[in-house]
C-alpha cells in the first residue's frame, strides 16, 4: 500500500483526495449537526457556473496546462456558491419561500446556468470545455503535487477556524437560542459556517465532482453521528472516515480498472475514483448504521435477541418454583420449542440456577430459588402499584406485569417497596417475598 503514497504517479491522487475528503467531512459535522444537509445538494451545484467562468477568466493570464488554473476555478467557484446562499437566505426570510422550495429552486436556477455556459464553451473553448468536465464528475488522477499544497493549505485554513472558534461553533449548532440569549454574535459564526461550507464544497469538487460533493460532505458525518453523541468526537471520527473512505476509494478504482482491462482489454474499462470514493463512503455509513451502539440494526437484534433469551430464562425460573422446585422440560413446552427450552436449561444451568436430575428433569438450586422469588417479587409488586395507583382492575395488570418483570431495576424496585409501604400481598391475596433475596 506504501506505493500509494510514495510513487510520482500515484501520490498526488491518493494524499490531494485524502485531504479533500477530510476537510469536507470535518464541516459536513457542522452542516449535519444544524440539519442543513440539503443545503450542501444546493451549493454543490451552485459552483459550476463558477467552474466554466474561472476557466474562461483563467485562460486569458496562464496556459490552459498550468495546475494554478485550479486555484481561479476553485474562486469562482466559492463566488457563485456564496451567491447561491444569498439567493437561498432572501428567499426564506424575505420572500417567504419554504426551505426545500428555495432550495430546489436555487439548485436547479444555477446548475442550469452552468449547463448554458458548458454548452457554449463545448463550441468555442474545446480544451476548457473538457476540463470543466473533470469538475462536474471529478478526476482525481489528473491531480498533481501543486494540488497538494494547495489542499493542504485549504485543509489548514479550516481545521484553524474550527479549533479558533470550537466553543463558539459547539454553542451555536447545539443551542443557537442560547447562542442569541448569552450575547454571542451569531451573524458573524453563521457567516463563519457559510464561509467553510462553501469552502468544503469548492475543495470536494476536484476529487469527487459537483454532484456527487454532497454526499462527501454528509455521509462521514452521518456515520460519526452514528457512533459518537460527542461533538469533539464527531469532528474527529467523521474526518478520518472521509480521509479514509478517499484513500479506500482511490485503491479500489485502480485496482479494479487494472482487473477489468485484463479481462476485457478491447473495451478499456476504467472506475473512476470520485464516484468509488462516494460509494466507499456510502458502504462505510451503512456499517457504521448497522453496527451503531445505541441505533443500530445489527446492535438492536442483538440487543433483542438477548432480551429474549433473559425472558424466557426468568419465566422458566418462575414456573420451576411454582411447580415445587423440581420439573421435567416437557413441563416448560409453553415458553418455547423443545430446541430453545434445552438451550434455556443449559444456560440456567451454567449460571448455577438449575442443576440436572437425568431423564430430561431438573431442580432449583439454592441461587435459583432466590432468583425465581425475587422475579415474583418484581411481578407482584407491580401487579399491586398498577391496582392502587392507576387503578386498573385486578384482573388485567397480570400481562402488564410478566412484561415489566424483566425491565425492573432494583432502584425502582425500592421505589415501589418505599411506594406501597413494604407490602406483604398481592392484588390476589398471594404473598409477596421479601426484598433480601439476592
């Protein structure tokens, strides 16, 4: 992998997109945190009228070969996207024009712009025409070492701005009342945001491309947002997720293209990097989705799963003590199928709460008596809170309590204890077990 980094050919590629990449993602937390992800989709599209001028105001001072070409482009770019926002803001707050309304107006008002301008230079500026074309779909192999320096220099710049202002920015995404009510001026950290999200935007569209730079600017955010509820370390996660899905993405597109051209050598395929770099990141935000610790997918099947096997465990203990201590598995078949109600045994009995007679028939131990009174305990208890205090007949809150049974934690079972003033009975005259059991 080091020749990524130390070959001529492949160093540009690899260093200028990971920079790129993490840059947007370190603003992409700002914009996603002040859910303005939309607005990204809109200014991304706003620079390419600035794309096609840039190169137009470019090509009469420097050759249409120099790579500072890119640094006009790249302000034009910044000059039409800013205006796009001004455009957006007037809008929303003069014109009272709904949010998604004015942006999908402005999106479509200066793509369409730049579309015109690309038509026409397609017929008087060949040469500029197809290098504007390596900003709408990006082209990072056409980046050299001067893009280096120059992305470093951006990536500086707004990694500066975020430390300079972090309690500033944290109290304006995270609170903008508070923001108002303590003084804070908020006119110049918004302009602030405007300003690096533009610049977030204006970097990307040299790797990845103008339709696709929103997606770069989002998706690391997304997935840090997913594992991390830490502003500081959501900047930190969601940047090197950027830098890393740049460099995944850039490997990938080589590689590929070497294995597709030596199988299909007559039809030259080659995969691009922007759109692998996008489809890196988009992979990397499903994991982070699935594998979240508090949302996802995967963590709440687990989760569930785990929750379920503690229910039928506890119901099983229940129903072993209010047969006398001692049942046979065949006695147990309402809790589950012959596979989960041996699987349950063995699991009670790793845990010391049942021990095995043969012949399919197991008895409580000592530790398991305890625990199957302190389940009724919990059952009871809440049988008789939902009958004083809520008032529901007796004969409904059974179901209420053989699911509430298992979520009771032991402060809420003192709660209710100190509630129902050491209760001895149960809504149905049963007794209660006392509350020194475990």
């Amino acid at each position: 992998m080091m020749h990524y980094f130390t070959d001529p050919l492949l160093r540009a590629p690899t260093i200028a997109s990971m920079l790129i990449c993490l840059t947007t993602a370190l603003i992409g937390v700002l914009v996603f945190l002040r859910k303005e992800s939309l607005l990204g989709e809109s200014l991304s599209h706003a620079t390419y009228p600035g794309v096609g001028l840039g190169l137009l105001f470019s090509s009469l001072f420097i050759s249409s070969e120099s790579s500072f070409m890119s640094v006009f482009v790249l302000l034009f770019a910044g000059v039409t996207s800013l205006f796009a926002l001004f455009c957006i803001r007037v809008l929303q707050k003069r014109l009272r024009v709904p949010a998604d309304a004015s942006l999908g107006l402005v999106l479509a008002l200066f793509f369409g712009i730049g579309v015109t301008i690309a038509s026409r230079m397609q017929f008087t500026h060949t040469t500029l025409y197809r290098q504007g074309q390596l900003y709408l779909y990006g082209q990072t192999a056409t980046m050299t070492d001067e893009h280096i320096l120059i992305y470093a220099v951006l990536l500086l710049v707004v990694a500066l701005t975020v430390f300079l202002f972090y309690k500033e920015l944290l109290t304006l995404t995270m609170d903008p009342q508070f923001a108002d009510t303590i003084g804070m001026k908020t006119s110049l950290l918004n302009g602030i945001v405007a300003f690096l999200t533009v610049g977030a935007i204006i970097i990307g569209i040299r790797s990845v491309g103008v339709v696709l730079v929103s997606a770069m600017l989002i998706a690391p955010a997304a997935s840090a947002r997913a594992l991390t509820q830490s502003f500081k370390q959501m900047l930190l996660i969601a940047s090197l997720l950027g830098a890393l899905a740049a460099l995944i993405g850039t490997i990938l597109s080589l590689e590929l293209s070497y294995t597709l051209y030596a199988l299909f050598p007559e039809e030259k395929p080659s995969i691009p990097a922007g759109p692998m770099i996008v489809l890196v990141s988009g992979g990397i935000s499903l994991l982070c989705f699935a594998f979240s610790p508090t949302t996802g997918l995967v963590t709440r099947a687990i989760r569930s799963f785990k929750f379920r096997t503690k229910r039928r465990e506890e119901n099983c203990l229940k129903a072993i003590w209010k047969k006398g201590g001692t049942v046979k598995t065949s006695d147990l078949i309402d809790f589950g199928t012959h596979r989960q109600i041996f699987r349950v045994m063995r699991l009670l009995k790793r845990e010391g709460w049942v021990k095995p007679l043969g012949h399919g028939e197991y008895k409580l131990t000592s530790d398991g008596t305890k625990r199957a009174k302190h389940i009724v305990r919990l059952h009871r208890l809440w049988e008789l809170y939902l009958v004083e205090y809520l008032g529901i007949g007796k004969e409904r809150v059974h179901c209420s309590a053989a699911e509430i049974e298992h979520i009771l934690t032991p402060d809420v079972e003192r709660q209710l204890n100190t509630l129902l003033h050491n209760p001895k009975l149960d809504p149905h005259h049963q007794p209660i077990p006392s509350g020194d059991l475990l």
